[in-house]
C-alpha cells in the first residue's frame, strides 16, 4: 500500500507548483531520469558502433535487424507492462523490464557472431519497451497534469550528457578496445539507477485499483497480438533473404502486422481518427521517418565520406542536443505554445532534415549539410515528443493509462521498426541491382521523407477531445 507520511507525489496533499524536484517528487524524478539516461547512452552508443559490428561480423543483410528487432520484441514488452501497470501499479514492470534489459546487454556484448548479437538485442529490447511504458504510468501516477510537460522535458533533457559523451565514448572504445565493451560498458549504468529507484518507487506499490477486491486482469489476448505484430516485423526484415519470394512474403508481413496493430491502439488509429487515435499515429509516423533515416546517417559517413565511427558519431550528438534543448523550449512555453502547433512544427522539421540528406546524397554536397539538418530534426522531435506525450496523459482516463501509455509506446517501436524493416529491404535491393554507391542511401532517405510527409499531413488531426 502507498505511504501515507511523508505525502506520496500525485496525491491531493502533494504540491503541484513545487516542481518535479520538490522533496515530494525528488527521489522519483531522479530514478526515472537515471533510466531514461541508461537507454539513452545504449541507444546512442549502439548506432554509432553497428557499422563497426556489422562489418567485422559479417552481417551487412542484418544491419536493419539489429535496430528494428528489439523495437519489435519492445511491443511485447510495452503490452505486457501496461496490462501489468494496470493490474498492479509500475513497480512489479519496471523491476522486470531492468532486468531483462540488462540481460540483453550481457548477450550482446559476448556475442560472437551475428546471429547471437540479434539475440541480446530482441532480449534487450523485450526490457526496453517495458521500461517506457511503465516511466508513463509511473508520471501518471505520480505527477499532477500541470507538472507533466515538465517531466517530460527533464527526460528528453537526460539525453544531453550521453548525446555530449555517448556517440564518442563508443567510437573511441570500439576503436581503442574492442565494441563488446559498448554493450557490457552499459551495463554499469544499471546498478546507480536501481540504488536511486529501490527507495523512489516505495509509495507506489499499489496498483490503478487500490483497495479493489481484485485486480484487472492479464489481457492474454492483447499479448498474442503484440506476439504477432512482432513476428511479421521480423519476417518482414528476414524477407530480403528469400530473393524469389521476398516481395511476397513482406507485403503478407505487413498487412499481418497492421491487422495485428489494431487491438494494441485506440481504436481509429490507422485512419487518423480526430483525438488520441491520431496523437497514437502522429507518435508512430513521426518515430518511422526519424529513426529509419537515423540509423544509416552514420553507416553514410562511414561508408562515402569516410569517417571513422568516433566522428561519425557526432551527428546523433547534435541531433540529440537539439532534440533536448527543444523539449526544453516548449516546456517553458507550455499553454503559450499548443499542442497542434507544436506537432506541425515538428514534423515539417523532420521532414525537411530527411530531406536535406536526401539532396546530400543525390548530389554528393558535403557532409556538413545534411548533420547540421539532423539538428533540426533532432529539434522537430524535442518539440513534438513532450507534447504527445502530454496529450495522451490527457486524453487518458485512470483505469486506461496503462493501456494508452502502451498504445504511444507500440505507436513508436512499430512505427520504428516498420520503416526500419522497409528500409532494410530498399537498401538490400538498391545494393544488389546497383552495387555500392549512393543508390542504397537515396533510396533509404526517399522512403522516410515519404513517410515524414504522412507525418506532416496527420499532425493538424491531433486536436479534439476524443478520450479513451
């Protein structure tokens, strides 16, 4: 059962103009802060080093997989947290999801061949999907709604450190030492942020129902479509394997997993319905144009500017500054700055910096042009993110927090995943029927500028009132 003395943080006798560091909410910020800097460190480290693995592994067809696999394995992750949340509160989820996270970094970082480091990264990302959702339900139960734009800007705001130190540490291990020590290296980070939320998460114990004679309960349903989803994300990334029948099998990869999708999200979702089914989609599309053209920006400099991966790290750093110092921004506007604004803002920002690496790459400009656009893409995402994020917390009832936080959370990793799927199999085909060159790259950066454009096009559907 909650504490009762001192006050428990989103309580009627916890302050709401304290700030998310008053006495009441410190120990909970600071845990929740030091998990968002662990998986930003990994993130970040992990792009910065694939190329490097990839190559020394053999494993250039999987290079997509290794990204896009533990955001597919994250759906599992993310239904089971919420329907766990739901059920118990975010304590039970987010020890769990530590654990498994940690077990995943353990695997990758003694893997040997290809195969086993996919392996630690669908463990690892498992881990990492319920982490997400549990944090949200952890700030719903936690925060009052006026603090919430706050604690979201301090978590992109926990970016900054590992995006200043993160993409150059990697690239400086894996070159000086070795890049299993990137993976095992992380690991570290886990044990002061467990000694931080062993005491914060105390007064959250109990569950949405507190007092209830029994708990809601296991949707087993909603976990075998999640289990589905997640098997035709990998099958669609395995299908450029099957030269013959790869086309086939990916179209059939697709159309599962979006059918797979709709118990997983509000329902309206896939057509953009006014309200938090278009707030759900508008976080997918935005997570399939950024990260699906992230993940090669590096493997392009490597590749046809050469630069070693310590530098080519750099471009995740800026976009990650900039993504942190715009969250800061729209914190500190708040109701000055509107939601549906914010999210138009940020798209077209997006869009424009996939679009300027797409221009890069066509047009062999130097590679200056397209990292200084990822810094406004890292800026469209820090100013359309907390708001989602927001809106969603808004739209969202007690009883459905747990879910709606899964629904943003799946939005995401499969949004994610999808695209990076997608662009695995363009730039499988672009090598193959062109060899090295620019072709495979153009054709990644065209396929998420279209995707940015969908993105652009739903934003201004976020507004309304439709709660769920």
């Amino acid at each position: 059962m909650p504490q009762i003395d001192p006050p428990v943080p989103g309580t009627d006798t916890a302050p709401d103009t304290g700030g998310i560091f008053h006495r009441s909410y410190l120990l909970v910020t600071l845990g929740a802060l030091a998990l968002v800097f662990l998986a930003a460190f990994e993130s970040l480290a992990v792009t910065t080093i694939m190329p490097l693995v990839s190559r020394e592994l053999d494993g250039a067809s999987l290079y997509a997989l290794a990204f896009a696999g533990p955001l597919a394995t994250g759906v599992i992750g993310m239904v089971a947290a919420g329907n766990w949340s739901d059920r118990r509160g975010p304590v039970g989820p987010l020890y769990a999801s530590v654990a498994l996270f940690v077990l995943g970094l353990l695997i990758a970082g003694s893997a040997g061949t290809m195969a086993m480091l996919l392996a630690g990264r669908l463990v690892q990302g498992l881990g990492g999907g319920a982490v997400t959702v549990a944090l949200y339900v952890v700030v719903a139960r936690v925060y009052p709604p006026v603090l919430h734009p706050k604690i979201f800007a301090a978590f992109a705001a926990a970016w900054v450190i590992p995006s200043l130190v993160g993409p150059f540490a990697a690239g400086l291990v894996a070159q000086l030492a070795s890049w299993h020590w990137v993976f095992l290296g992380v690991v570290g980070l886990v044990v002061p942020a467990l000694l931080m939320i062993v005491p914060a998460l105390r007064g959250l114990s109990g569950g949405a129902e507190d007092g209830a004679a029994s708990p809601r309960p296991w949707d087993y349903g909603r976990l075998a479509w999640a289990g589905l989803a997640a098997l035709a994300v990998l099958g669609l990334n395995l299908s450029v394997e099957l030269p013959a029948a790869g086309w086939v099998l990916a179209a059939a990869a697709v159309v599962v997993a979006l059918v797979a999708v709709r118990p997983l999200v509000p329902s309206g979702t896939l057509t953009a319905r006014r309200g938090l089914p278009a707030v759900i989609l508008a976080r997918g599309l935005a997570s399939a144009a950024f990260f699906g053209a992230e993940v090669y920006l590096p493997y392009l400099l490597v590749e046809r500017y050469v630069f070693s991966p310590t530098f080519a790290g750099l471009t995740l750093t800026g976009g990650a500054l900039a993504w942190a110092a715009a969250s800061a921004i729209q914190g500190r506007l708040g109701a000055r700055l509107d939601h549906r604004r914010a999210i138009r803002i940020g798209s077209a920002l997006v869009l424009g910096a996939v679009l300027l690496a797409l221009a890069t790459t066509l047009l062999a400009w130097p590679a200056a042009v397209a990292i200084t656009g990822w810094i406004f893409a890292g800026g469209g995402m820090g100013l359309m993110y907390p708001r989602l994020s927001v809106m969603t917390l808004a739209l969202s009832t007690k009883d459905t927090e747990g879910f709606n936080s899964s629904a943003m959370s799946i939005s995401d990793s499969l949004g994610g995943a999808l695209a990076l799927a997608a662009t695995g199999i363009v730039f499988a085909a672009f090598t193959t029927a062109a060899g090295t060159g620019v072709a495979p790259f153009a054709g990644v950066f065209a396929l998420t500028a279209a995707i940015g454009v969908a993105g652009v096009a739903v934003a201004p559907r976020v507004s309304g009132s439709g709660r769920a």
